[in-house]
C-alpha cells in the first residue's frame, strides 16, 4: 500500500515553481547542444526521410529537448540508431559551422525556417518543433557580439572535444567525408529500421545519458525527476542504479537545497535499499520544503500547510511499517489521525485508517472489523482505491480463516468490475495475484497456473511510456513466483531457471519485491536436493532461508534433522515451531508440522500415535478447505493403516486422494501417492512378498502397472532413494509371480542404484 500512497501525495510531473534556471545555473536558451538538436531538427525539415525513419526520430525530439545536454558522441549515436543518413547530414552541418568562421554559423541561423510562415513543415509555429525554433531564435537574437562569439567558440569546443578522442570508436570527419561516395544508405536502412522498430525505443536515451551533467534548466531538471520517479515505479532496471541516482540527486541539491520534488525522488531512491535513516530524512525535508515554500493551496477550506503536515505523519508511518518499527508507526499514525480530525479531512483520515488495520494486520491482530469500517467509509466517501484495497484485505483474511471459495471468488469479482469501471489497473493486478495464491492455497495448481498467466499477459491499463512493458510491482512478483513454483513441482526445472532469471533481471536484488523470489528460489532449491537425497547440499539452505522467512526456515531445519536421522533435534523444532504457529494462526504451516510429527512417530514403529495427529490435521485441512494438505494428510492415513495391518481400509481411505493428487498434485506425490497405492493392493490381495501364501493375480498385475508409473513420476525428479524402493518392490513383486526375467531387471537396477546412493536403504514400512 506504500506505492498507493506515494502517488497519491507526490506527482514529479507537477513541479510547485520553486526551481529557476537561474538557480541551477543556466541563463541563456542557446548552447551548443541545442544547436546540435535545432540541426537535426532542420535536417528533418530539409530533407526526404522514410516515413519510419521520421517516426523514430519524432519520437526522440521531446527527450531530446528536454532532457539533460549530452555530449556529441551521446548525440550522434542516439539519431544514427534511429535514421543514419539524418545523423551524417547534422554531422556535415556542425562540421561546417565548427571548422568555419563565425559567419557560418549566423547563415545557418539565418537559413533557419520561419516557424510563422512554415505552413507544411513540421517547423510551424504551434508544432512542437515550430516552438522550440522560435525559442531558438529569439534567444540567439537576443544575444550582443561578445555572447555570439563565446557562443560560437563554445560550439568549437563542443564538436573539436569529441573528435579529439581517439579512443570513442568514431572516426574523423575528414575520413567521413573521403568515404562519402561508398557510404552505401540504403542497404543499412531495412536492418537499423528493423532493430529499432523490435526495440521500439524502450529507452529513447541510454543510462549514462540521463546523468545529469552540471547545472541543469528548470525544464531538464523536471524532466530528469518525472522520468526517474515514473521508472522506479513501473520499470526499476531501467531507472538510473541507487549510487548514480543519488549522486546525481546531490548534485541537483547543491544548486538548489529548496528543491522539494527531489528530496522526494531521493527518498524514494533511499527506500530501494533500505536505507531507513536517509529515506526518513528525504522524506521529513521533502515537506518541510513543501511547506516553507508555501506551494500547496486550499485543501478542503484548509491551508496546504496544515494538509502538508498530516500527509507528512501519514507517510512516515507507511515509512516506519515498511521497515516493521510498528511502534514509531503507531505514533506517526495516531498524530496523522489527530491533525485530519482536528482539520475535517475525510478522505486523509480513510487513508489512516486502511494504514491502520494494515498495521494491525502486521502486528499479527485481527483487524477484520477496522477493515469492514474502513471499507464501509471509503464506498462512502466515494473512494474506490481504498475500498477495494480493504475487500482485498478481507478475502485475504477470510482465505485464511477458512472461508469458502466460492465466497472469496464472488467477493474478488464484484471488486473487478469496480477496478474495470474506473481503470484501476493495479488493483486489477493485485486482484489477480491474489486469486492465484489463493487456488494455490486451495490446492488447484491448474487454476492457479491459468490466473498468473492471465496477469502475465494482461495489458495495463495505465499508459505506458519511455518503452516500459511491464510493471515491477508486487503482483507480478508474486505471480512469477507461483509459476516457477508449479514448474518445479512437475520437474520441469530448465523451465524455472528461465523464470528465476527474468525474476533476477525485473528485480534485483537490492529492489522492494527482491526477497519474495530470493525465497522461491531458495526453496525450490531445497526441495530439489532433499527429492534427490543430497541432505547435506539442502542443510547450508536453510540458514538462507531462515534470513527472509523464519517460519519456513525452521520447517525446513527439521526436515533436514529427520532426513539425517536426528529425531530428538526434528521433534523439538517441531513441538517449538507448532507452537508459534498457533500464536500467528498460520493453519498451513500447523497442519505441515503435525505431518512431519506423525513421519517422526512412525520411524519409532509408534503408528497408533500418529493417528490421532493425523486425524486432527485432516479436520483443520477440510474447515480451512486445502484440498492439497487434505489429501496429503490422507495418504498418511493410509500408510498409517497399512503399517497396522489393514490394507483394504488403508485402499479405500486411499481412494478419496488419488484423484485430487494426480489432477493437481506435484510429480512427488503422484509417484508417492501410486507407490502406496501399489503396495496397499499387493497387501489386500493376500501377496507375501517371499514368495509365500494365495494372491489375487489380477490385483497383483495392476500393483506390476501402478509401481511402473512411480517409477516414471520419481525418474523425472532423479530421486534415486524412492527408485530404489520401487525397483525392491518390483523384483520381489516380479519373483512371487514366476516373473524371473522382469525380477532379474528390477534387481540388477536396484542394485545399480544400491551401490550409487551408498548409503543403508531405509526399511519400506517405515516411509512413505
């Protein structure tokens, strides 16, 4: 909800007036550069351009004009990649102008079109060209003898500078020149046009343009400011990196400390990596420069002072919740609260109350009814943001207290036409993640995989500029994290590396949303090793994991500790962990430990004990509705059963969780799943597996068929242990029906993999 906020109290694209060109240095319109880009403007005028070529170049006059000044190089690469026959014309007319005499120069300002007269041009006078030509010209002729001269020896020194380094991979103009009759236009023109039009210009002007060089106009330093917020926003890679923003952040308030759009720039720039005490300090100068420069008007019959004020307290308490100092938030929030009530602010006090129950809801309080309040309030108040941010809120509460699906979904699709209605496209989003986790809870992976490809391939709704494809925000973080998640349940790992490193490109590591993929990897990871038995490469992951979620860590921990067979140091983490997680009311994690808890009695022979913590965690799973937990539970019920002694009650316990498995189940418990199912019809149909006793050779051969495709499932995750229970089972399975050449093949592969894993084969009725 921070991003929600930001927007709504700072807008770089309106700037309050405080900067000057004269504060940051620049007093005349005319420098070289401009002159640069009014040569390229002529050449587009005088020239014949292709229709895509001129498209490209249109596209670049605005951030030309308005951004930072660049160097020639800079320049003459950025139009050659758009049309290189325009970039040799303007390197002919500044070479022209620089190596003549100053009466070179006013010809060419003389030549200039009339921006009054130049009905068919793209220079008339209310194009965008038309006035910066205007601009141009009434500057220059502004100018006395003495400034035309320094102006010209500046445009000397700006193009004899790039050509005097040998080391820019240009060559000289001389050279251009001599070449001239063998520059071949035309054959390079279908390639660069091509190359641009699959780039589409995703950045008009590279990182290094946009640096700030020196001093900048008022109209340079907006654009520097509404290009880098609207970047760290939307699209964060292509935003400068955190140690040149900052400096070119400085750099700026050095020229004008009062500049109070940038104190908020470099608060959100702080936030991107983590730096609490600078960002709180952007932040407090941010509107005490608001506030001094007295730029905010009425607000609600208020002064924008005491509306700067409450917004200030508002947002140092979002401050304090995003890095979890919930009591300086409460504080904050309480005297946000106190100047709204005091001021009549209706709409500042619904935003302190949905930072309310969101706070509560950090604090791990139920906050169910703040939030029906809040939402309440903001559909009266007219405030569809907030109120569909507090539904969002519930259905999330609700999915977690163990409401009904159905419920849940009809509540989410009433909030999308809302988000529909008035283009609210990062709730659609956030809606959209929300669905995907939420069947994921449910154990529908299928349903699950359609909702996050659906937001994958959503087209946003909030226009979208400066080449920006896709929105760095949370829920695209969250639906990417699900995906490669699905992905390596079903084994398909080359497919989750590919996801994994879009994840670490749109997100890097020092980025808002970077920890949430850090975790799926590293818990993919985990699972991978654990599948394939490689405790010891799965135990230093844990500690990684312990760092961004300590809830997960310590599950994990344990695994690790029963895997290795140090039952004594599992139990305790588990009895500590289950614990904790009936303080948090996290039902997932509760029902995951007693399963792991009844996995440890079993390894004691203590199957009567474990049927109680079973039976207890299937109740939970079925009235919190996880279908996937429910039906793992399940299948420790029936291996329970069978370790007791009663296949066929085990068989048709069994029959209620094969289905769901297999449709929405990981390839583990699809192999694990028809792994017991074999061994529980090899048990019901009277089959001794040394050979001994009457059987049912009918259900003897589905057991044959059933271990085939464990076999399948547990290959395609290279987990050698549970193959090797398979193979054992096949051969004595293949020997009790006189089956001696598929009984000899199943031995010699479980002897291969015996003498691989070299380790002790645990017994088969002590795992499931």
């Amino acid at each position: 909800m921070a991003s929600v906020h930001e927007s709504l109290y700072f807008n770089p694209m309106m700037t309050n007036g405080v900067v000057h060109a004269n504060v940051f240095g620049i007093k005349d319109w005319v420098t070289p550069y401009k002159i640069s880009v009014l040569a390229l403007l002529y050449e587009m005028t005088a020239s014949k351009i292709t229709l895509p070529e001129r498209r490209r170049l249109n596209k670049l006059i605005l951030p030309l004009q308005q951004g930072p000044d660049l160097t020639l190089g800079q320049f003459l690469q950025t139009v050659e990649e758009c049309c290189p026959q325009t970039a040799y014309a303007v390197k002919l007319r500044l070479h022209e102008m620089a190596d003549g005499e100053l009466k070179d120069m006013e010809y060419f300002f003389s030549t200039l079109p009339t921006p009054f007269t130049a009905f068919d041009s793209e220079a008339y006078k209310t194009s965008v060209v038309g006035l910066f030509m205007r601009h141009m010209l009434l500057a220059y002729n502004k100018l006395s003898f003495s400034q035309v001269y320094k102006l010209y020896k500046s445009l000397q020194h700006y193009y004899h500078s790039h050509y005097a380094k040998p080391t820019d991979g240009q060559a000289g103009l001389p050279a251009l020149v001599a070449d001239d009759s063998e520059m071949d236009l035309t054959s390079t023109e279908d390639t660069v046009g091509d190359r641009i039009d699959k780039e589409e210009l995703d950045t008009p002007l590279h990182e290094s343009e946009l640096r700030c060089r020196g001093p900048l106009s008022q109209k340079q330093a907006e654009y520097f400011l509404a290009r880098q917020a609207y970047l760290l926003k939307n699209d964060e890679n292509k935003a400068l990196k955190p140690a040149a923003l900052q400096e070119e952040l400085n750099n700026m308030l050095k020229f004008n400390p009062d500049f109070a759009e940038a104190h908020y720039l470099n608060y959100l720039n702080s936030m991107r990596v983590q730096d609490i005490f600078l960002s709180a300090h952007s932040l407090l100068h941010y509107f005490d420069r608001l506030i001094l420069s007295g730029s905010e008007g009425k607000s609600n019959g208020d002064e924008g002072y005491g509306r700067s004020l409450r917004y200030a307290a508002l947002n140092l308490a979002s401050l304090h919740c995003r890095f979890g100092h919930y009591q300086q938030a409460d504080l904050a929030l309480q005297e946000a609260i106190r100047i709204a009530q005091e001021s009549n602010d209706h709409v500042c006090l619904q935003h302190c109350l949905s930072w309310l129950y969101t706070l509560e809801q950090m604090k791990g309080s139920d906050s169910t009814v703040l939030t029906e309040d809040s939402v309440k309030m903001a559909a009266h108040f007219c405030l569809p943001y907030l109120a569909s941010l507090g539904i969002q809120s519930l259905v999330q509460q609700g999915a977690t207290q163990g409401k009904t699906a159905h419920k849940l979904m009809d509540a989410l699709k009433d909030t999308d036409i809302l988000h529909w209605k008035h283009s609210l496209s990062e709730l659609i989003e956030i809606s959209l993640a929300q669905t995907t986790s939420i069947w994921r809870m449910y154990g529908k992976s299928t349903m699950a995989l359609q909702q996050a490809q659906l937001l994958l391939n959503m087209s946003s709704l909030e226009p979208v500029n400066f080449g920006v494809q896709q929105n760095n925000t949370e829920a695209f973080t969250v639906a990417l994290c699900h995906l490669a998640e699905l992905h390596a349940e079903q084994g398909l790992y080359s497919a989750v590396s590919e996801i994994l490193q879009h994840l670490k490109e749109q997100f890097p590591p020092h980025s808002q949303h970077a920890k949430l993929w850090m975790l799926c990897d590293l818990k993919i990871q985990f699972e991978r090793h654990m599948n394939e038995g490689k405790y010891l490469l799965a135990e230093p992951l844990v500690t990684a994991i312990s760092a961004l979620n300590k809830t997960e860590g310590l599950y994990r921990k344990a695994q690790v500790l029963k895997a290795l067979n140090r039952s004594t140091e599992a139990y305790n983490i588990l009895q500590r962990l289950q614990v904790h997680c009936e303080k948090t009311k996290c039902t997932e994690m509760i029902i995951r430990v007693m399963l792991s808890t009844a996995e440890l009695h079993w390894e004691s022979s203590g199957f009567s004990t474990a049927l109680p913590l079973l039976l207890q965690a299937l109740a939970l799973a079925r009235q919190h509705h996880l279908q996937s937990l429910a039906s793992e539970t399940i299948l420790h019920l029936a291996f329970t059963q069978l370790m007791l002694g009663v296949p066929e009650q085990a068989l048709s316990v069994l029959h209620e969780a094969i289905e769901p498995v297999l449709a929405h189940g990981a390839i583990m418990d699809k192999g694990r799943a028809l792994l017991l199912t074999a061994r529980c019809q090899i048990a019901a149909a009277g089959f001794k597996l040394n050979g001994q006793g009457q059987a049912d050779l009918r259900s003897a051969v589905f057991g044959v068929d059933t271990l085939n495709e464990a076999a399948a499932y547990f290959s395609k995750l290279n987990c050698k242990e549970r193959l090797r229970d398979v193979y054992y089972l096949q051969a004595q399975l293949h020997r009790s029906l006189g089956q001696t050449s598929q009984s000899n093949k199943s031995a010699m592969l479980f002897r291969l993999l015996d003498q691989e894993l070299q380790s002790p084969a645990p017994p088969v009725s002590m795992r499931l």
